[in-house]
C-alpha cells in the first residue's frame, strides 16, 4: 500500500500546474508537492486510514509499535484503606456518571476502589494520550542523575540541527517547563495538510523533523505554553544524550522495576523513533502505577526507582507558571479554570481547592488524569472520555473527605 501512495504522490508531482487557478485558502500546488509531508508515504497511510474517532484511535493506528518491555509483577494489594465506603461509592458514581471508563483508588499502598466501564479492563492497553507528557520528563532525571545533561544546557548542545540557531539557546529546564518560546501552531482542519504543523508532528513518518519546523515566537523562559512540539524535542534531548531509545531507558529504569506489562508508544515509522509526545498506551493498573511511583518519591516496594530527589524537582513550581513544575501540573494555589496557555482562558473547572495542598497531576485530553496527593499517601486514576460538569477537584476532594481520622 505504501509503495502505491507513493506513485501516486510521484504521479500528483509530476501533473502540470502552471495553468491552474488556485482558489482562496488553498496551497499553491507547486509550493505544496515541494513540501516534504507530500513525499512521505507513512503519513499518507495515516491519513488514508483514519479510525473513526482520531482522539481515540482503534489499535491499528498505532502502528508501529515502540514497546517499553515490561516484567508483569502482582498487582498492589486489597485491604483496608482507611477511606469510608460511602466515599469510594460516591467518587465511583460519580466518575461513572461522567463519561469514565476507569477508576482506581489507592491508598497506603492498597487498592481501596478499582472499577471499569464500557469494556474497559484491568490489563487492555488504554491511550493515556497527554499524560505521556509526563513521562518523558520522569526519564529525564535518569540523564541529570547519570551526568549525561544538565537542566540549564541549551538544547543545541544535544539537538545539532539548532547548534548555529536561536532555537539552541532554550535550556533543557525551559524546554520541560513548557517555556521553551516555542510556537503554539495555529489549529487548522486536518484536510488542510499544507503548512499544518501539528498534524505532521502527529502523522509524519519523521517525527524529528516535524518538532524541528516549529520556530521560536518569544524569548524563551517569558511565556508558558504547552507547546506540543516541547516534549518530543525533550526526548530527543534525552535519546541523545543517553545514547539509547526513550522507549528502552524506561523500560530497564522504570517499567520492570514497577512489575508494569508491556506499554506502547507509536514510532513515527518502522526504523524510527517513538513519538513521545502523545499518546502512551499502557493498562490502567500500569498508569496507576506510575502515579504510586511519583506518590511515593520514587520509591517501590521499599527500594529506590526515580534517582533520589526527582520527583521532588518534577514537583517543584516553576518561576513562569506555579501549577506547574517538570512534566506535573500541581494543585496549588488553587486557580478555578486552569489555562494550558498563559493569558489565554482556563479550560480545566475546578469548583473548590484540593484538601491536600500537595496534590500533583499527570493530565491528558478528556480528563484522563493521575491526581496524586503525598501527604495523604492517595493516589486516584480515571481514564475516560470529556464530560459536561467536569469538576477537577471532585474526586480528590470525595476521598480525602472520607479519609478516616
């Protein structure tokens, strides 16, 4: 099939176009066909195999696969958590009542709740779609910790292509915070494939180069903005100074050492890298697991996983944004309506503050969230859809309110 699209581009290339008339809003073709994305043959795939739902694609989207290989282990135990009942129905009635799928509750290290929905189950993978985006900064403190990298490197150190560029300036740490003064691309229909950014750096089959066409908009360090394009220069920030697949790194760092099965990111292409800046597939035990890591400091099962101190550092405010830190977003101060942009409107309700003023978040598109409160030894996961009546604060605050004194 890939070997037709790409005759077929060949083909389109070839067509005269000096005679055309190109309507308003649509590429010079000339200008178009000279643009890298016409000639890749796995994008066009992509965009001939569309699933139904792009924000939950089925399976066969994901191809191929850049595996974290895991060691399955026992899940954490049943037991008694010190949470009311009332509260854990509560919080379940009410995650089920808004479009969820998954939710597990743990608490002191044992499983206080764990329910499913809609086909939903324990041990299928699940896109955890943004909340990748912490993952890649957990693995960065592998690279601080071995001595590979320093926070305050400029990026052009690692990434060549920007050593002679404006761009190289922008240090590892303004780069995990989101105020790398990067460009956040205009958001444009996925028929339009000329000039769209975000739907290459999501569809091409050369992921690297796509993240390197974001130019910079404003000095780094002045503005924070989740800017897509971020987390997949971080990793191969990361790639490049470990000398290893991210995929790999957090596998034998992370992964075996929690007792996770395999998770799945999507490589750009066969020979290519793993596309780390959405869309992590993992089972909902797994992604439970990974907030009881950062819960816990970095520890598991009583010994050292994260380098000691990083998960610290990760929760840590930033001096741009402080909800947020490296890869978590965090619950204080309280703020109503959470923006992803600065000066831009919030797009995350929260009715009232957290209960725990240390609450951290690992957050992807449709509320999949990992709420994560150290002090009160919780850990919450819900997978799911967007819902109306979202209230960010609800299901933290239900279960520490059932919280047994």
């Amino acid at each position: 099939m890939i070997r037709f699209l790409g005759l077929a581009v060949a083909a389109l290339w070839a067509a005269p176009t000096a005679a055309l008339e190109v309507p308003p809003g649509v590429a010079d073709p000339d200008k178009a066909l000279a643009d890298p994305i016409y000639r890749d043959e796995v994008f066009w795939w992509r965009m001939s195999s569309l699933p139904k739902d792009v924000f939950e694609p089925d399976p066969y989207f994901y191809w191929p696969s850049a595996v974290v290989a895991g060691k399955p282990g026992p899940f954490l135990p049943e037991g008694r958590s010190g949470i009311s009942k009332d509260a854990l129905e509560a919080a379940a009635a009410w995650a089920e009542a808004h479009e969820s799928t998954a939710l597990i509750v743990i608490h002191r290290g044992t499983v206080a709740l764990e329910r499913y929905w809609k086909g939903a189950a324990p041990d299928v993978l699940h896109n955890g779609r943004a909340i990748s985006r912490s993952v890649t900064p957990l693995v960065l403190g592998f690279a601080v910790a071995d001595g590979k990298l320093s926070l305050d490197d400029g990026i052009g150190t690692y990434i060549t292509e920007w050593h002679d560029d404006p761009r190289g300036a922008i240090t590892v740490r303004q780069l995990a915070q989101n105020v790398s003064g990067l460009e956040v691309a205009p958001t444009i229909p996925v028929t339009q494939v000329f000039g769209n950014k975000d739907l290459c750096l999501a569809y091409c089959g050369d992921v690297i180069r796509a993240a390197l066409s974001y130019d910079r908009t404003s000095p780094p360090g002045t503005r924070f903005e989740v800017a897509q394009e971020n987390m997949q220069l971080l990793a191969l920030v990361i790639e490049r100074a470990m000398k290893q697949p991210i995929e790999q790194v957090l596998s034998e760092r992370v992964w075996t050492k929690i007792g996770a099965s395999d998770a799945t990111f999507q490589k750009d292409r066969p020979d290519g890298v793993a596309r780390t800046m959405c869309c992590m597939r993992a089972t909902p035990r797994d992604w439970a697991r990974l907030g009881v890591l950062v819960q816990q400091n970095g520890m598991w099962g009583g010994k050292r996983v994260l380098p000691k101190g990083w998960a610290e550092t990760m929760a840590t405010p930033s001096a741009r944004n402080p909800n947020f830190g490296i890869g978590l977003w965090l619950g204080s101060p309280y703020v109503a309506s959470r923006s992803y942009f600065e000066g831009q409107p919030g797009v995350i309700p929260q009715s009232e503050p957290f209960l725990a003023d240390d609450v951290r978040i690992m957050e992807g598109g449709g509320m999949r969230t990992v709420f994560m409160a150290p002090s009160r030894q919780l850990t919450i996961l819900r997978l799911g859809q967007q819902a109306k009546g979202w209230d960010h604060a609800m299901l933290v605050n239900t279960i520490i309110r059932g919280l047994r004194r």
